[in-house]
C-alpha cells in the first residue's frame, strides 16, 4: 500500500500529466460549507485527510482520504466538509486545455 506521501506525490504527477497547471494543498474547517458555486476551470481533488460531501446538480456523494474527485469547469457544485474537517491537494486546469499525456513536461 502507497504512504501518505507516495499517493500525494503521484496524484500530483497525475495532475501535471493531463495538462493541470497548478495544484495546492488546503485544509478545511469543521463543517465549512462551500456554497454553490461554478469556478472556471476544471478542478481535481484528492482528499488526503477527513471527508467531503461533494453535491452536483442535487445529487451527494461522500468522497473519504485517499479518494479523488473531479469537477468540470462551469459545474455548479456544493462542497461540505466533515465534523473533523479536511484537508486536501486540489489540482486546476484552465477550460479546455487538453491533457498532455506522455509529455514528462511540467
């Protein structure tokens, strides 16, 4: 089984493979609820510790650590944070850009 560290660094090589130009790693209060909102481009998560209620189009899901999770540029998504909060690496990539697989470039 991968560590922490192992899974943080190939979820990052991952991003930087299919064209996402910047990632960070955040944390999250205890219950913090994002709001709806749509932010312009596409956005990859990997949740490193605690969990995430993730809602899209009045649909949930609980994405737990270790999960990922994607959400399309212009998708108008809801997330909500655990009673323990949450921390995780969050990848963007600028609408439209297309992956650049193969490519060893960052």
């Amino acid at each position: 089984m991968a560590t922490h560290d192992e899974a943080l660094k190939k979820f990052v090589d991952e991003l930087y493979a299919d064209n996402y130009t910047e990632h960070e790693v955040m944390s999250f209060a205890p219950n913090w609820d994002s709001d709806l909102h749509a932010p312009g481009h596409d956005g990859r998560q990997l949740v490193l510790e605690g969990s995430v209620v993730l809602e899209v189009a009045g649909k949930t899901r609980v994405f737990e650590a270790g999960e990922t999770y994607e959400v399309p540029a212009n998708t108008m998504h809801r997330e909500v944070f655990g009673e323990g909060g949450a921390r995780l690496c969050i990848g963007r990539r600028k609408k439209g850009e297309p992956p650049l697989r193969g490519s060893g470039t960052r």
